[in-house]
C-alpha cells in the first residue's frame, strides 16, 4: 500500500525528531561517503529485493532530488505563494536510468547541490523562509517546512544506505 501526500509528510518530519535541519542536511553528504567508501561497485548497484533501490539509486535519486528542492526553494523565496509541481520519482529513476548510475559521481553532484542549496539558505534572511509555494499534491509549503522536510529525506534515505551497506559488506 503506498502511502498518502500526508502520511509520506508525517513520516519524514518525525525521523528529524530535534536535531538541527540544517546541520543534519550540512552532514549528510560526508555520512554518505562514510557508509559507501568500503563498498565496489557490485555491492553498491545490488538491489536489497527485486523492487527496491540499490545504494547508487538511491544516491542518484538524492542527486536529482536536491535538484528539485533547490529549485523549488529558490522560487519560493522570489515568488511567495508559486506553485509547484510534484514529480514522480520513479518515472525520474526510470527515465534517467539509476540503475547504470555511478554512485560516487551521483554522491559529489548530489554533495555539490547541497552546499549551494545551504548556501542560498545561510545568505537570505530568516523571514523569508516563511515564503510558501503551493505544491500540488502536498498543499502549502513554507521554505522552512521544506528543510524540515528534507532533513527528514536525509535520513531516512541514510537509514536505507546503512541497512543495504551492512548486507553488502
């Protein structure tokens, strides 16, 4: 059963718990290169089971999602209330064929796009991350509640790069 906008939302926010967004997202990338540097490239492109990712999916997934978030971040803050489209990660996998990604280059594009999305987060001032887009499946979206989010993306995308890790060693 897939889960609901919502469902999806409440599960990501409560992997944060109270650590600091921005600190969590600023260590992701280092935690990632952590758990992949002991692993080949047979271990890293196995799938855990048949229908889920493998750790260079996931990583080209994360590539491609801060991506977007940078994206939607940097409209937000110049056109508050913009709307925003969803996007369908599978279809992006699919498309963009993770499963011949390479892992390590997926991890520097993705480390690179998330110091430049931190970047622009640290350089506006705090009241704009009340600027909110309209995404179009999730409703409305403050800046702030979108790097919440995505520190909630972090880790739970952590959690399922470690679990695949400890099977691949």
């Amino acid at each position: 059963m897939q889960e609901s906008p919502e469902q999806y939302t409440k599960r990501l926010l409560s992997y944060r718990r109270s650590k600091d967004p921005l600190r969590l997202q600023q260590s992701t990338p280092k935690a990632l290169a952590r758990l992949i540097a002991p692993l080949n490239k047979k271990q890293l492109s196995r799938r855990p089971v048949r229908d889920k990712w493998s750790i260079a999916e996931i990583l080209s997934h994360l590539a491609d999602a801060e991506l977007v978030i940078g994206y939607r971040i940097r409209l937000i803050l110049t056109s508050n209330g913009t709307a925003i489209q969803a996007f369908d990660q599978d279809a992006w996998a699919q498309a963009f064929h993770y499963r011949r990604g390479d892992a390590r280059i997926s991890l520097e594009t993705f480390r690179t796009l998330r110091e430049s999305n931190l970047k622009v987060l640290k350089m506006v001032p705090r009241r704009l991350w009340q600027n909110y887009g309209q995404h179009q499946e999730r409703g409305n979206e403050s800046v702030e509640h979108l790097v919440n989010l995505v520190a909630g993306h972090d880790v739970n995308h952590l959690m399922q790069v470690q679990a695949i890790a400890k099977g691949g060693r």
